[in-house]
C-alpha cells in the first residue's frame, strides 16, 4: 500500500529544503545524476528490458512499444537533458518588481518555487529524468506517477536520481516516484491538496481529460492540438505548401503538427489540386467539405466531426471559406487554443488574425511545428500548456515557479 | 429553466469583440454605468429592499444582512469604484517580451484577455458591479451567480450595467447574470469548461472549498486566511503589541486579519501579559498552549484544532516556541499561505522570515492587513489568491489577463 500522505509530507518537508538550496548545489546534482545515469546505462537497459518484454507479452503495439524502449542513445539523451538543464540561470530568488508605498512598505515580488509538483505521465520513462531536473532545477519537490507499463524503467531511474541527491547531501525526497500501479492511486494523489501545489498532466487526450476532470489540486492542462494552417488569398501558395506539409508530415503524433487546413475560396482552385499532390505523395488521407472535394478527387468528405479532431495519424481535414473572418470563426470554433498559422502577404490580414485567434501561439507564415520549449530558446520545455491560467504555450523554468510578495516595514498598522 | 450553454455561447461570442474593444470605448461604458447607478438609485434601493424582507422573513442574522444592504452610500460607492477603474491604464496589448530566434523568427509575447470568467459569489450586491468592472476593463467577458439572498438586487445592477453596454454600442453579453437561484445551475457552471476560462469563487470557506472541489474549470482561489503574526526574540515589543492589535481588531472578519500569534519564549515572560491586557480592552478571547496559559490568567487552553482555524472573530490563539526555526514550521504547517508576519529587529532573522515562509505576503514589522490590491497601489482587487498558480495575493487587473505569443515569419519550416 502506498501511503500518498506519507509521500506528500515528505515532499513537503524536502521543498523548504529545496527552496533555499544554492544553484552551485542544485547544478552539483543535475550533474551527479547525468553521470549515474551513464554509469548505470546496463542496469536501466536491462530494467527496461523487463517492461519491454511485459509490453510485448500483453501484446502491445508496435508505436506504443517504441516509446517505452530505452536506447543507449536515449539513456544519452536523458544524460545530456540534465546537464543542459544544469547550465540554464537560476531564476528563484529573482526580484520581478519592487516598489515603495507612500507609507514607507517596502514591497518586493520575488520569484519562488511552485513548492511540491505532481506530474502524472505514460508510457515514455525519458519523463522521468526530465521532469525531475526541471521541477528540481527551479527548487520544486516532485511527486511522480508514471504509466505502469514503464514501472521498471522509472523505478531505475528514480533510483539514480535519488543518489545522485543523496551523494549531493541534498533531501532524496525531491523526488519520488509512486510504485504503485494502481489506478485508484491516482485518483488519491488527484486529491492531496494538503501537499501538492500544482499537477501537470503528460499525455494523451484521455490523461488530460481524466485529470482535469477529477484533480481538485489546480492543473496545468498540456498538449493537445487541432492546429490550423488558414490560406488566406494573399498568400503564397508555394510557401503554404511547403508549410503545410512541414507542418503535416515532419513528426506525426506531436501536439504540434497540423491536423486541419483552411483555404480561402479565391485559390482554393489553383491550390488544392496541387497541393493534394504533395500530401497524397507524403501518404496524407484528404477529408474535406464538398468544395474540397469537387477538386481533390481522392478527397473523403469530411463529417463534422473531423473538423474537431486531433488525428495524429497521415490525416488532414480541409475547410474552405468565404472570407478571413470565416476562417477565423472556424479556427476559433474548432481549435484547441495551441498553434494556429496563416498564410499570406496581406499585413491587414496577418495582423487581424494575430489578434482574433484564441491560442498559445499563433503564427504568420511559419510552421506550428515550432511551438516548442526549444525553438522559443527556452532551453527547457515541461510541456506546451493549451489553458489560459498561470503559463500558455511552451513552459520551461520560468513557468514552474510562482511568487511571493515581501512587504518590509517600520512598524505600519493600517489607520 | 436556465440555458448555460446558450449564455456560454453569448459569453463566448462577446470575448471576441470584447478583446477588440478600444479603450477610450471601454471606459465610455465604465463611466455610463456609473452613471446610470447613479440616475437610478431609487430602482436599486426597491429591488434591495425586497431581498432585504426576505432576508429579514427567512430569519437571516444581522451581519448577513448588513452584507446584503445597499444604501445611497454603497450604491456612490459602486459607481466611483467603476469610474476608478476607468481611470487605470488598460494593460491589454502590451507587449511583455520581444525576441528573434537564429531562423529568423519573431516572437511577441503579448498581454490578451483571459476570456470568458465565471463568478461565484456571496451576498453582497456590490460585487456584481466590481467584479464586471475589473472583467470588462480587461476585456473579458463574465457570467455571474450571485447570491439567492441578494438575486433582486443583483438583477437591477446587471441590468444597469447591460444598459450602459447598450447604450455604448458594445454587446451587451460582456456580463450576464445566472437569475436562477437552484444550486444544481452553480454545480453546471462548474463544469462549463467548453465556455469558461477561469473560475473565481468569492465568499467564505465552504463556498471555495466547494467550487475547489467540483469545478473542472481552472480556479484561481481566493480569500482563506489564518494570518500569524510572530514576534521574536529580538521584537520591539510596543510594535509587536501595536501590530497585532491591528491585525486583530482593525477589522474582524477579512481574511488579512490576524488569527494567531506566535511569540519566542525568551519574551513571553515580559510580553504575554501587556499583550493580554491590550486584547482584553479589545474584547479579544485567548486561546493558547501551556506557557501562555501560565501568563495569561484568562487565556483558554488551545486544541489542535485552533491552531489551524480562521476565526473571524474576536478570537486569537496563542503559541510559544523555542526557535525562528520552530516558529517558521508552525506557520507553514498551520498557515494557509496567505500572509504571515514577523516583528523583530534581527535583520537576518527577517531576511530567514521572508525566505522560508510559504504565503502570498510576507511581512516584516507590519501589520497583515496590508494584503489589499488598494493598499498595495494596484488600483483595484478581484480579491486575494492564496494558490499559487497563476497569481498570489492581491489581484489587480492584470491578474486577469493572460498571454499570447505571435510568431512572424517568412515561410520558415521545422528541418
């Protein structure tokens, strides 16, 4: 039996130890674990091993089975992820605004840890290693809860993680991992106001779901996207081809990659046969509404349904529309609020898009593949956060804290 | 029966002009409904007395009913409160960060609407005014349940306020009142996640716990407060006694008043029973551990429980400790991370204070009622959060805002 109290106390307990932990230290361990986790390369393949074999035996497919293998490359990658993370500044401590009150209050807003984060993930144990350097990087004490069919994997380089703290003099429990495969746990731990702070799911649509639906600790809802890519008539018709199937076909399954295309009805004749061309050569299954389809002739017509639809799969829904406006509606209607791009050389255009689409990241001429922690230069990403609360778009340190005000006086009562 | 995804929709719709609107428009409606509360006093007072008989009828208690009573006063009140808020800059727009990437791309990161806000609140009918006020300054659309004690009231501002809408030409939906007063309508705003951006609940702890508890729309939590004032080895002991005074007794029933006190031993001989004699003329019941009680002829024994209890009342429990380490754990244990103070001399032992207490304000040598969006020059306050995600503490109007990155480019692809 886990005793999720126990865990959230003692979590509890690390993150005030954590918050005053030095950036020397903390980089110390970032740096320890990286090395572990090379030492250790045969204990966590071989660990792996044992959730690839139970994968296999439950007959698990294939897309499935290669997010849980561990590579050595991975293993490396895992490595590598810390140490970048290591060499990223220190933001906790950070003074964001001070100010001074006409009856003398010295105020100050200083950037703090969140305090405990509980991050609730599937099936890739890469997870594991990440999460914790960016939650332990910024001073937060973390609560994981991995899928179960990497409980091998994760237990391994938890393991790791938890001596490379302990050779660093620093609290074990900034990171612990829940073993229990149970589902009931994670409803518990959707609970434990008392000790989380923050929950952030990673995952699936049914992950994110289930956890926005049942935590009653606040979430930071990450990651799905129906991205739009709107061809409006000023555009350029070889540089929306080109972005649409960049932004189709450059990773398939990434929240990122564009699921639905808008055309506007003044090129749709001149564009959609030829650009049919292009994703049918990249294996791209056409579902349009009937205008699209009149001039694609392998084009399904498309149920309304599909216009909502996060494929991420070789599928692409199209819509065409009257005016910049409809497409708007439309993206607006049927988008996630994640990424959304337009095409075109119109200025006006750009510029009403840009500020009438509801999302994270909205985008003039440029593929949605970009929406990333990396490519924004943020060094980090803990996920791509698709509410309007606290962070939006790509979350890396910054976005794992929060902060407090210190008010310094002389002895003000209020009159 | 009330249709809430019909008002969802209309909510919905009205964000998109609303995030449009230009300032000068949306201080011209701030300004009419002013002035129309104004011109229409009399209207409001009849609705407010016909709540007040059913108050009254139904046997509500006197502070309830002062709560709900509107008079020419709070009725003026109201309407400077709009017109307040006119005058603050409207911070929509604004650009918070601008960086290029190496592949030529430029990123804005640009202050937008949080969109649609849900409010759930308590009795007093002021509220509906301030809080559509704060919303529609920041160009948000709002739904609001107020109330069932304060409905007739609520209706008459609402109504004023959409006349002010009208009469400006914008859409009229920026603010819509929930008039059924079934709890079951409450439990579905909820749950209005396709719709609603963000829930705010304001009123006591059963109302917060309860929308914490079922919404599955992001709450930003406010208002629970068990504030401690500590007082240290090293305190001027007449600030001690002249803050916690304050704390106590300058207002009783806000959740920045002080709750409990937590005194080193090496001063509690000398202070404890000048205290008591302060609190004492204050009307001020003690509750407190052994040594306390030693001190302190009229000061009842404390349980757990106290410790942990938001009194709003002329109550205050009393807690001796060996340390500003011990003093430190009590408060992270038994506060509720809203605002904490420390009255010491020490300057090392206040830069400890700040640093390892877990609340939204901090103090050194300053009473805890200055937790207040006015007193902290903001302006204007949606309340207090005490979470931490998103905002903490005093909430202005920029509190409730969110962000959106724009993404210009030239037709750049992911390699």
């Amino acid at each position: 039996m886990t005793d999720l109290n126990l865990m959230g106390q003692r979590a509890s307990e690390a993150r005030y130890q954590l918050q005053r932990a030095r950036t020397y230290d903390k980089n110390r361990v970032l740096i320890r674990a990286a090395e572990l986790l090379r030492e250790r390369r045969e204990t966590l393949l071989l660990a792996n091993a044992e959730d690839i074999a139970a994968g296999e035996a439950g007959g698990m497919h294939s897309g499935l089975l290669d997010r849980l293998r561990l590579t050595d490359a991975r293993i490396e990658a895992m490595a590598e992820g810390l140490l970048q993370i290591a060499e990223l500044p220190d933001c906790i401590g950070e003074v964001l605004e001070r100010f001074d009150r006409p009856n003398g209050l010295h105020i100050e807003k200083r950037r703090v840890p969140l305090g405990v984060i509980g991050i609730i993930y599937e099936s890739r144990p890469n997870v594991t290693a990440d999460a914790f350097g960016l939650c332990f990087k910024t001073g937060n004490a973390v609560i994981l809860k991995g899928g179960s069919d990497a409980i091998h994997s994760n237990v391994a380089i938890t393991g790791i993680l938890r001596e490379a703290l302990r050779q660093s003099g620093i609290t074990e429990d900034a990171v612990q991992l829940i073993e229990d495969t149970d589902r009931s746990v994670t409803a518990e731990l959707m609970k434990l106001n008392r000790y989380v702070d923050v929950l952030i799911p990673r995952g699936g649509a049914g992950l994110i779901r289930s956890v926005v639906e049942n935590s009653t600790i606040p979430v930071i809802e990450t990651g799905i996207g129906n991205c739009h890519v709107y061809v409006d008539k000023a555009a350029d018709l070889e540089m929306a081809a080109e972005i649409i199937i960049n932004a189709k076909t450059q990773r398939i399954g990434v929240c990122n990659s564009c699921e639905s295309l808008v055309v506007h009805r003044d090129v749709k004749d001149e564009f959609l046969p030829v650009l049919a061309r292009s994703l049918r050569e990249n294996h791209v299954e056409m579902r349009g509404d009937e205008e699209a389809c009149k001039l694609i002739q392998d084009c399904v017509p498309a149920s309304e349904e599909d216009y909502g639809r996060e494929y991420l799969d070789y599928i692409i829904s199209i819509r065409t529309v009257d005016s910049l406006e409809a497409a708007i509606a439309h993206i607006n209607q049927y988008g996630t609020k994640h990424s959304e791009c337009i095409v075109t050389g119109d200025e006006e255009a750009a510029a009403r898009f840009l500020n009438e689409i509801d999302a994270a990241c909205v985008y003039v001429n440029a593929s949605t593949r970009f929406t990333d922690g990396f490519e924004f230069g943020f060094g980090a990403e803990i996920g791509i956060s698709t509410q309007k609360l606290h962070a939006r778009g790509p979350m890396g340190l910054k976005e794992l804290t929060s902060y407090k005000y210190t008010v310094v006086g002389s002895g003000q009562v209020r009159p």
